[in-house]
C-alpha cells in the first residue's frame, strides 16, 4: 500500500501522541481518537541516546498499521535517522520526521525520504533557532516545533520556542505545515495557533483524560 498523504494545507489538525496512551491497549486508544475525527496518530520515536527515553520500533508500528488508515506522523528522536528511516516506512509509516541537530546533509536526506515515497518533515529542539531549518524546511512538507525538551509527555509548554512559528510561517507561506508538540492542551493551543501552527501534537492532553473525544473536542473549540 502506498502512503498516506498529509492533510489539506490550510485545515488544522490535531494529533494525538500515543506516548500517553495504553500502550497494552494500543488499537482501542487509536479507535477512540480516530472516532472523534482525527486524521492524523503521532508516533514518539525515542532511542535513548538523542533523548533519554526508550519507546517504539519498527515492529509496533508495523502493528498500529494494521489497526489504522490514519496518516501515521513519526517523530524520529533519534541520534541516526539515515540508519533507520527506511524501516520506518517499511513498517508503514506514512510520514517521517527527523531533528536537524542529528544529520549533516538534511537536504539529501530530505530526498532520500522522498524517494521512499513519504512525505517529509524537519524539527528542532527549543534551544536551535528557527534559522536552522530555514532552507530545509521549503523542501519538506512540515516544520516541527518543539515547545518542550524532547523526550517525555506531560512537561510544561515552552513559549519562547513556540514564538518560532511566526517567523517560520512568513517564511514558508501558507502550504508547509507547521506542527508544534509538547504542552499543548486547550489553553496553549489557541496561541500557537495564533502563532501560525496549523498542527498540533498532543498526548497528555488528550489520553491523560478518560474521555478522549470529549477532550479533542475541548481542543478544537478552544481554536474555533
Ligand atoms: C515529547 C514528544 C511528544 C509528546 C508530547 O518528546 O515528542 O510528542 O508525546 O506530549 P504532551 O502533549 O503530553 O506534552
Ligand atoms: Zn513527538
């Protein structure tokens, strides 16, 4: 099967992590939030060494795969994105991110990810400055911004990283998504909305509550 394309530029959207989620649980969570509209799942890639975590690889999102036609987002933190992308895709992925801080030639790499036939996406840490992914960013489909240290779910929302939006988008115009994670909830969404993100990762806005439509819905309403 091939890949799924990002949404429409010029809709928001919201995508939930799973790093919040019940991972034993894992197909019923993804159910849940795809129920409540979502088009996009947001995979947390960690390898303990670009972050100090550990999550998931290939072999589970070959399984998410299986349970969903959502638009799987994989966020890759990891020290050697070459290394490992392709399996990535192998196992489903349909688009892949990667931190600028890990690769010497982001663009070629960019186009080796195309040629995999994913859409592409670039990020940077809270403390790289949006300069980094100037260039970069025009030949990707979306901009990541992170508003927290990667890493862990549930810290508290950045806004001086966020503010990089705004230089990001006068920059790329209206047709590069540009996506924010970490702290978003239904307070700090509408301000990077402002900001000019159009899509926002959350996970323990969202699987932290027992109800997981009722709270992407308190999101979206925060951005009407
Ligand atoms: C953090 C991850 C995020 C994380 C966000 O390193 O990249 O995607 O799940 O979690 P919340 O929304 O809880 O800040
Ligand atoms: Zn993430």
């Amino acid at each position: 099967m091939s890949p799924m394309r990002l949404p429409e530029p010029g809709t928001v959207q919201i995508a939930p992590s799973i790093l919040s989620a019940d991972f034993a649980r894992l197909a019923d969570e993804i159910a849940q939030v795809v129920d409540a509209g979502v088009r996009m799942v947001h995979l947390d890639v960690m390898d303990g060494h670009f972050v100090p975590n550990l999550t998931i690889g290939p072999p589970v999102v070959k399984w998410i795969r299986k349970c969903t036609g959502a638009v799987l987002d994989t966020h890759l933190m990891i020290t050697e994105p070459q290394t490992y992308a392709e399996r990535f895709v192998e196992a489903g992925s349909d688009h892949i991110t990667f931190h600028i801080e890990t690769v010497d030639e982001p663009e070629a790499f960019v186009q080796h990810l195309r040629d995999l036939g994913v859409t592409v996406g670039v990020t940077l840490n809270p403390e790289t400055p949006a300069e980094a992914v100037r260039d970069v960013a025009r030949l990707c489909d979306m901009v990541l911004v992170m508003t927290v240290h990667p890493g862990f779910g549930g810290q508290a929302f950045i806004d001086a990283a966020a503010r990089k939006c705004t230089a990001l988008r006068e920059w790329l115009g209206p047709d590069i998504r540009i996506e924010v994670d970490g702290g978003i909830d239904a307070t700090t969404a509408p301000r990077v909305v402002g900001y000019g993100a159009d899509t926002l990762v959350a996970g323990n806005a969202i699987f932290g509550q027992a109800d997981r439509k009722a709270a992407i819905e308190d999101i979206r309403r925060a951005i009407r």
